[in-house]
C-alpha cells in the first residue's frame, strides 16, 4: 500500500490529467463531486482533505524560518500575491475573457502558493526550505488578502462577499492545516504514519475535482476550450518567469530565485475551484480555470524541474555540484 501511495504520489501530474480526461469522456461519472454529502458540499470536503494533508507535513519550526530570513519571506509574499494577480487580471483584459471566465482566472491568481511547489523546488534543487515556508505563509495570509484582492480586481464589475469569502478560506484552509500541524506536534508517531499515505490521498482529491468540474463544464469548455488553455499556460508559465526575474532583480541567490519562481507560478488552484463553486455558483464555468491550472501547473513543474536539473543548473548555479561533491567526501571519509 505504500509502494502504491508513492507511486500516487510520484506521478500526480499524470494522475490529473487522466482524470481530466475521464470527467471530460464521462462526467456523469463525477457529478457526486460537486454535490453535498450530509448538507456539506462534497468539494469542500475534499479540499478540507488536501489541506489537512498539507497540516500534517508541516510543523512550527517551518514558521521560524519567517524570523530568520524575513526579507526573503516578505519577498516571496509580495511576489506571490501581486504578480499572480496583475498577471491574471492582464490575461483576462487581453484576451477579453467572459465575466465567468475572468472570475475563474482571477481567483487562480489571488490564491496562495500550492504545496506542489514544493515537491518541484525539491526536484528542481532549490531552496526547499524557502520554498515550505513561502508556501505556508502565503496560505496563512490568504484569508485576507485572496478576498481582499480578488475585489479589488473584480468587485467592481461581478458582486460577491469578500467577508464569506474569508471565512470559506479558514474552513476549507487553515482549520484542516491546524488539525493537521497539531497531529504532527501532539501524535508525532501517528502523524508519521500518515504521511506515507496523505500526499496520495490528497492526489487522488484533486483529481477528483479536476474531473467533477471538467465534467460539469463541458460544454463551457468545448465552447472556448482554446482560449481556456492558452490563459491557463500562459499565467502559469509567465508566473517562472517573472517570479525569477524578481528575484534576480534583488539579487537573490539561485537556488533561492529557483524557489521563488516556482513559488509563484504554482498555485492552490484546488482552493480556487473551491471558492468559485462557492460563491461564484450562478458561473458555474468559473470552475473550470482552476481546475485546468491544477492538471497543467504539474506537467509544465515536471517540465521546468527537469530544464533547472539538466540545462539550468551546470550553466548558471555557481554552487552546482558542490552538493555531490561533499556527499563523495563524506563517503571517501566514512570508508577510510
């Protein structure tokens, strides 16, 4: 069983894009997914799952790192929750996107950093420890600012409640993260356990959605599905790119530009779906951008790991190899 949850794991990205697929062939195989189970909608609850899963990987010391290394932290917080939305808020004005579709482009934008980023920092050698803590402080300030933001953007033009909004956040966001932190601090024993299977079970949760929402907006999709696909990869996609030019421009080492600009460009889109079938439900198409950014922001993070790995890495990071080399003496070492 944890061979099989590591696999799951491993290949999250594929695993999504099957299921995109299947909602898309069959989705009356996936209409449960957006309806309510006991009165409590069903969606909810499998974010309310991911993020819990996200709970139980973190600890308080990931939070330390914030007093350590503020500057870096509120760069990345800066970063992450103003070029996603201008970028998001340019794509829509751009492309001329339907009120629907902006909604959904927007609220990918004004989400915090999703725990994808990293799986794919790591892979990508950056700076791991950055990139937890990035990721976590941006959810905790997302009760706020993702509401904040998203009227800012929006309000004006497309009604909604950036005070429900703020509490749908803490119910399906930072409750479950606090269960799943308080596990890990109070059950170590059990927690570790856990984690040999939550990464799976939080896969298998977002794929699900992923083919809940396809399969509910097919016809939406079928009717603009060139447009829906190029916004998604172009926001996902210039989000590297500019995450990297920031940090570059502030001088920041590589590895911590690598974290930074995964950081930016990948989202909690799982979350965005959430809160656009919540409160943008008379748009049931504003689901539908979220829920490809989920399936694609894992393929172009597989895509950009192996580029940083391979190509990026030997040509620009001045520490590359220094890691192997000082693996090589510390096994030359224990030999002799």
């Amino acid at each position: 069983m944890k061979k099989l949850c590591a696999l799951i794991g491993k290949y999250f990205g594929v695993l999504a894009v099957i299921f995109l697929v299947l909602g898309f062939v069959s989705p009356e195989s996936f209409r449960w997914v957006l309806g309510k189970a006991g009165g409590i909608s069903v969606l909810s609850l499998l974010l309310g799952v991911v993020m819990f899963g996200m709970g139980t990987t973190l600890s308080l010391h990931d939070f330390v790192l914030v007093l350590k290394r503020p500057k870096d932290v509120f760069l990345g917080a800066v970063a992450q929750f103003f070029i996603m939305p201008f970028l998001a808020y340019v794509l829509a004005t751009v492309f001329q996107l339907s009120p629907a579709l902006t909604v959904g482009v927007v609220l990918v934008g004004t989400c915090p950093g999703g725990t994808s980023s990293n799986v794919i920092t790591y892979m990508s050698k950056g700076d791991l420890a950055l990139s937890v803590t990035m990721t976590s402080v941006s959810t905790v300030l997302s009760p706020i600012l993702t509401p904040a933001i998203t009227y800012l953007l929006i309000g004006q033009r497309i009604s909604f409640d950036p005070v429900g909004m703020f509490i749908s956040i803490v119910q399906i966001v930072i409750l479950p993260i606090c269960l799943g932190v308080a596990l890990r601090t109070f059950l170590p024993k059990l927690a570790a356990v856990a984690t040999d299977y939550t990464p799976a079970v939080s896969a298998l949760a977002i794929s699900l959605i992923i083919a809940g929402v396809i399969g509910g907006s097919k016809a939406a999709i079928l009717a603009n599905v060139g447009i829906i696909f190029l916004v998604v990869i172009l926001h996902n996609c210039l989000g590297y790119a500019l995450g990297f030019a920031v940090a570059h421009f502030v001088g920041m080492p590589w590895k911590k530009a690598v974290a930074l600009s995964i950081e930016v460009g990948m989202q909690n889109s799982g979350l965005a779906v959430g809160l656009a079938k919540a409160h943008f439900a008379s748009m049931p198409t504003a689901t539908v951008p979220g829920a490809i950014f989920s399936a694609w922001h894992n393929i172009s993070g597989a895509l950009l790991a192996w580029l940083y790995q391979n190509y990026l890495n030997p040509r620009f990071d001045p520490d590359y190899g220094k890691d192997q080399e000082e693996a090589a003496e510390g096994q030359l070492h224990t030999a002799n």
